[in-house]
C-alpha cells in the first residue's frame, strides 16, 4: 500500500484504455457456492490479461444486502461475504497489477443501504438524521410525501418517500432499501473522501462514481416541476465543488475518475470533465444509438466535438450491467436503448444482431478515447430472457412486472464448454439461472474456433495501436458506409448500407468482423480495418 511513484502520478494510460467491466457476481465462482466472488477473478486473470485490456472496473464488491445488486452499500471498507474478504481484494488488486492490469472500483454516493451505521442510527432517532433528507409529510396529518419527485428506476411509479412510524419520511430516488445521503453535511463529505484515500492506499487507480449527476439537493426539497432549471435533483451546481475536492484527493495517489452522467445537455456534460473535476465520463448517447450510419456518425461527432474544448477523452461503450445486451438489441427492430421500451417478448434476430455486433466492436475500438467492455460482450452473448420467478432486479418489482429489468445481461458467464454449468462453479447452481444453450458460448469453445467473438476482440484489442492517438478523420464513403482514419495509412470501414461496399483502396486487410464477399466486396453489417500505406 502507500502512494504511488510521480511518474504513476502522470501516467495518462487511462487516455487510451480498454477497460473491462467485471459484475464479480456473475464473473466466476472460485468457491463453488453459485455466486461469482474474488477467487474467481483470480483464477481469471490470466484470461483478461490474454484478452489484453489495460484495467478491470469492478462493480460494487462492498458488504451489501444486495437489494439493488450492491450498489446498496452497508460499508464501504468491508468486502461482502459473498464475495471475499479485503484480503484478497488487496490481494487480486496486486495480482491484477503484476499482470499490468489497473483496478476501478465503484462509489454510490447518492445512497447508502438501509444497513448502513449512519441510517440505523438515523431510524433510533440519532443525530444521524441529518445525513439523510428526513423530513414531515403533507396533508392534514402529515399523510402525503413531502414532494412529488419521480423515481429513478424506469417504469416505477412508486413514490421516491417513505414513513415512518414516527411520521416522519425519508428520500430515496431509488428503492427504500437506498436512503439518499444529504451532501450539504460537511460529514457525508469528509467520509467519501476517506473512502477515497482507503481504496486508493490499497492500490486501486481508479473510481468509477455512479449516478454522479443525483447527489446534491434543493434544500428546500420542492416539487418537481419537468424542464425547471435547475432542477431540484438533478446536475445541480452545487456537485462540481464535491468533484473538485474528489480530484485534488486522486491527484495525490495519480488515480482517475470515471463518472456515470446522464445528461442531455452537451455543455452541461461537458462541465463535469473540466481539468480540475472528473477526468472521464461514460457516454451513453453512443451506447444507446440505433444502428444506423447517420445517428452513429451524428454520435460520434458530437461526443468528440463536448469533449474537444476541454481536452478530456471521450468514452465508447456498447453495453453495461443495466443494458440489453449488444447482440440482442442489435437484433431487434428497435436497436436503440431507452429504459421505458424495455418488455417481455420483443422478436430478436441473433444472427443479424451478432454479425452486428462483431461489426460495432471494430467500430468502437478504432475511436480515440477508452473503450469500455462489459463482461462476456467478448463472447458475444445474448440478453436472457429470465423467468419471472428467478427475476430478481427491483426494476422488475417497482415496475409491478412489465420491465423484464437487468438481470438478462447479468446471467453467469460460461467458461467451459463440457463442465457443470457451463464451467461458472464446480458446484452450486448459478444465482441466475444458464439457458440450455449457454455452454456453446464457452471461452475454451471459443478460443479453440478461429472466427469466434472472442478471438475477434483478442485480434482486434490487440492491433488497436495501430490507429495510433490522432484526431478521427472522416472519408469519403458511399450512402450507409462509415469511413474514416485517425493514423496515416490506417482506415476503418463499416458498411450499414443495404448492400456490399466496395473497399477503399488498400495493401493490407488488417482485420474484418466478417469475411468479405466472392468479389471481395465488404457485406452488409460488416467491419474491416485497412492498411492503405
């Protein structure tokens, strides 16, 4: 543990990184109880090494009751049971960094679990309430929620307050099991601050900060009245001090921040990743993108264009724990992402929705930036369609069961194609269940069949260095075809035209998502990076 060297300090690999998400929970199970857990990270390393990504981002590992899968946090220096202990998070931490692999870890500041110290001290009547908003209710009897503000799990219409039996109620803009923290408390301050320095004397490089755009408050709680500004919840000014206490923490040990910010406003957006805030951000309007050459190409420009004033790389990513898996969605009529559209049922064509997927992971790796790549999206997998008694994401529950919810993407990973459960444990049957055919996509099936999924991001992880970290370049391309360049003699070409594109001329064919036509023409759906030098 301790401070990392100055030159660590001034490292910018997270500029360029392929960063991996790991839902521990459904990774592997090392222990053989049916939950993925450390120990099985672990065992694992070797394969995200060979798979070559330059950090793992870690979703919540913390003591938990896991009623909103961890990110109900009850101690923030405790790892949960279910998945280790701080031991051997210190331990996987170092491993991983042997193998030249940083570590994310996730903070929920908006929130702490209903177990949280401070909240069962706050429910005894303690002085503690003043970390969370408590506050008397409307109506004659006080019987009515303070406001009105609407919840932030999509589809729910259960109000954001609850009662107590001493009259009182108190906010969660998710689930009651997830009391929001009052962030005008210089203490909630000073402790996310400590949790900071905690993870990164440990060793960790990064933080990915969820909902960062939820933490600050109207003090005076008013109703919510849709597009006021500001908003009584929502990317107040008040969060970018927060963040620029966060950042002169990280500036000591040369850590990062990634922030999860929802936000339609580009300018607003782009305030976060000022020099002294956030370093990163997701971007989700590329995520949620439909396949479609003309909104990715309008995507892509205007992510780079909020990120050029300041200086910060953008962020790519195809899917996450929260979102319909990329080869499913892709499939679909509708290959957007909005929560509100999410339902039991839709048709999906896998065929079609993988060969477009393995198109838009070239895509995504050939952009400037860090690629973000969630778990098991390297072995093309698709959205499971849970049966609703195995279902046990609270979106499905506070939508009164019409939102499938997330569990779909977060279903246990299958690493070998002959064992138990698809290699997930040697034992315990997985805490979401494996559909039949989950063991054909297998990592040890995959690395043995030349064309897989896997192989394809391997190859493709591999040579991205090759676009070198110039600005992106559009070229000449026809109707549907996306074109551009970033290195001298290096383009990337994505055909999403209706029919096969001619290749621009070139001396190498570096690598395709799929092979070209008897013409050598680039099909339909189809990726492929050049050598034009």
């Amino acid at each position: 543990m301790g401070q990392p060297t100055p030159a660590q300090s001034h490292d910018d690999w997270w500029r360029t990184a392929v960063i991996y998400q790991v839902y521990v929970r459904s990774f592997a199970d090392g222990d053989g109880d049916g939950t993925g857990d450390l120990a099985g990270v672990r065992s694992r390393l070797p394969y995200l090494a060979e798979l070559g990504v330059d950090a793992l981002w870690f979703n919540p590992w913390y003591l938990s009751p896991l009623k909103d899968g961890g990110y109900d946090v009850a101690d923030y220096r405790t790892i949960d049971p279910a998945f280790g202990s701080l031991a051997e998070a210190e331990k996987l931490i170092a491993e991983a960094r042997e193998l030249g692999i940083r570590t994310i870890v996730d903070i929920v500041p908006n929130h702490v679990s209903d177990q949280h110290p401070w909240f069962r001290a706050a429910l005894a009547g303690g002085p503690e309430r003043e970390l969370f908003h408590f506050r008397p209710g409307r109506g004659e009897h006080g019987e009515l929620p303070p406001n009105d503000w609407p919840s932030q799990f999509a589809g729910s219409t259960e109000p954001v307050w609850t009662r107590l039996p001493d009259g009182d109620w108190y906010l969660h803009l998710f689930t009651p099991e997830q009391p929001d923290l009052n962030w005008a408390h210089p203490a909630v301050r000073q402790e996310h601050e400590d949790i900071l320095r905690f993870w990164f004397e440990r060793g960790v490089e990064g933080v990915r900060i969820d909902s960062a755009a939820l933490l600050a408050k109207d003090p005076d709680l008013p109703d919510f009245v849709d597009g006021r500004d500001p908003n009584p919840f929502v990317d107040r000014d008040e969060l970018h001090d927060i963040y620029r206490s966060w950042r002169a923490v990280a500036d000591e040990y040369g850590a990062i921040f990634v922030g999860e910010v929802w936000l339609p406003d580009t300018e607003r957006f782009a305030r976060y990743l000022r020099p002294d805030e956030l370093h990163t951000a997701f971007n989700f309007s590329f995520l949620s993108c439909p396949w479609d050459p003309d909104r990715l190409r309008a995507s892509i420009d205007e992510t780079l264009a909020e990120h050029a004033p300041i200086g910060a790389p953008a962020t790519w990513v195809l899917c996450n724990h929260d979102v319909t898996r990329t080869v499913t969605r892709y499939g679909r009529e509708d290959t957007g992402f909005e929560f509100a559209t999410k339902a039991f049922g839709t048709p999906t064509d896998l065929a079609l929705g993988t060969r477009r997927a393995r198109a838009a992971a070239l895509l995504s790796l050939a952009l400037p930036g860090v690629v973000y790549l969630y778990q098991g999206e390297e072995l093309g997998l698709p959205e499971v369609e849970l049966p609703a008694d195995r279902i046990q994401d609270p979106m499905y529950f506070r939508s009164g069961g019409t939102d499938p919810g997330r569990d779909g993407c977060r279903v246990p990973l299958p690493w070998a194609e002959d064992a138990p459960y698809a290699g997930f444990g040697s034992r315990g049957e997985p805490w979401l269940p494996q559909p039949a055919d989950w063991a054909s996509y297998a990592v040890d099936r995959q690395q043995r069949t030349v064309d897989s999924m896997l192989n394809l991001y391997r190859h493709a992880i591999r040579l991205r260095p090759v676009f070198g970290d110039g600005p992106l370049t559009w070229l000449p391309a026809p109707d549907g075809v996306l074109a551009f360049t970033r290195a001298e003699g290096v383009i990337c070409v994505v055909n999403l035209a209706d029919a096969p594109a001619d290749l621009p001329a070139h001396t190498r064919l570096l690598l395709t998502s799929g092979p070209l036509d008897d013409q050598g023409r680039l099909p339909r759906d189809t990726a492929a990076w050049l050598h034009t030098a």
